[in-house]
C-alpha cells in the first residue's frame, strides 16, 4: 500500500458525508454510545463493500443501471426516512441496548444502501494495488485503514456532539435535532435525483 493512499483515506474521512450527518444526528439525539454503533455499522459496511470490489462484484453494480438506480433509490429513501423521523417525538425513557442496535443497523444500511461507496472502491483502490499483489488483501488493508479513521474521527465527533448536547437545553438539542433532519431529507432528494 503506498503512503499516499494513508492521506487520501485521511481526506474522505474528514469530508462531511452522509456518515457524518448519522453519527451528529444520533449522537444528539441518542448518546455517545449509539452514535459509537452508528460508526461500527457503517464500518462494516465500508468492509462489505471493499470485498464486494475486490471480487468484482461493485464493478458488476456499476454496470447494471437498475443494479445502481435500487441502491440510489434505496439509499435516498432511508436518509429521507431517518431525516423525517428526527421530527418525530420518541419515548426518552428508552433503554440503551436497543438505541445501539439501531445505531449499529442506521449505519449498515446507511453504507451498503450508498452506490457511491462502490463507485469510490472502484475508481480509487485499484491506483494504490501494487502490481503482483492480492487484490483482495491490498483492498481490505485499504478498507481497514479508512475504518480505522472513521473510528477515530467519529468517535470523537460523537463524543463531542455528547458532551455539548449535554450542556444544551433540551429545546436547542430538539432544534438541532429537526435541523439535522431537515439537512438528511435534503440529501436524500439529492441522492434520488442525482444521475451517474
């Protein structure tokens, strides 16, 4: 793996994203451990999709324009539905465990359901596969690294977000809360109209 790839991860980290609106968006609304879970889904996500490249399979889904047009659609309907549901009143007296398991499941769907995933797995990991090496292996040593920034960075994001959404009254938390809504129903239209 050649050293340049280690700061291009490190600049699709920090470029704000549909992850990054998940992890704000449930670290205000649920805690610093469900915003955690949030993270680990989407990483896993990250490392289905750096599989699915490396045997082919993204590059299969780029050809299909149905194939591509589900997972857009997809993708856009559950950020429209995750943005819509920050307008709803939940129970605040729900327990942990069940806030991380949707955490966990907002950020696997979140990232398997993004086609722009396997359009950036394949245009980008085969410039940074030296020649003669595992496909497979370089791609999830690739795929571990951006996990391994995603972890850092989104974690201390939630952490953030936790600590600050606890200083917050609750009617500033709930505006930040419908804003972030607002900015993921956004992005959902946006991923539903865009084209190739």
């Amino acid at each position: 793996m050649r050293w340049e790839f280690f700061v291009v991860a490190l600049v699709v980290t920090l470029t704000p994203g549909p992850a990054t609106l998940l992890v704000l968006r449930t670290a205000a609304r649920d805690g610093r451990q469900a915003a955690t879970a949030t993270v680990v889904g989407n990483s896993i996500g990250i490392l289905g999709w750096a599989t699915l490249s490396a045997l082919g399979v993204s590059g299969l889904i780029l050809a299909s324009h149905v194939a591509y047009d589900l997972l857009r659609f997809g993708g856009a309907a559950y950020l429209i539905f995750l943005g819509v549901r920050s307008f709803l009143r939940r129970d605040e007296t729900e327990p942990d465990v069940p806030r991380r398991r949707a955490g966990l499941r907002t950020g696997l769907v979140t990232s398997a359901a993004d086609p722009k995933l396997a359009v950036f797995f394949v245009a980008l990991f085969p410039q940074f596969v030296a020649p003669g090496s595992s496909v497979l292996l370089a791609a999830l040593g690739m795929a571990l690294v951006i996990v391994v920034y995603d972890l850092v960075w989104f974690s201390l994001l939630a952490w953030s977000v936790d600590r600050a959404g606890r200083a917050l009254r609750p009617r500033v938390r709930r505006a930040l809360e419908r804003t972030t809504g607002a900015v993921m129903i956004a992005l959902g239209l946006r991923v539903a109209a865009e084209s190739r």
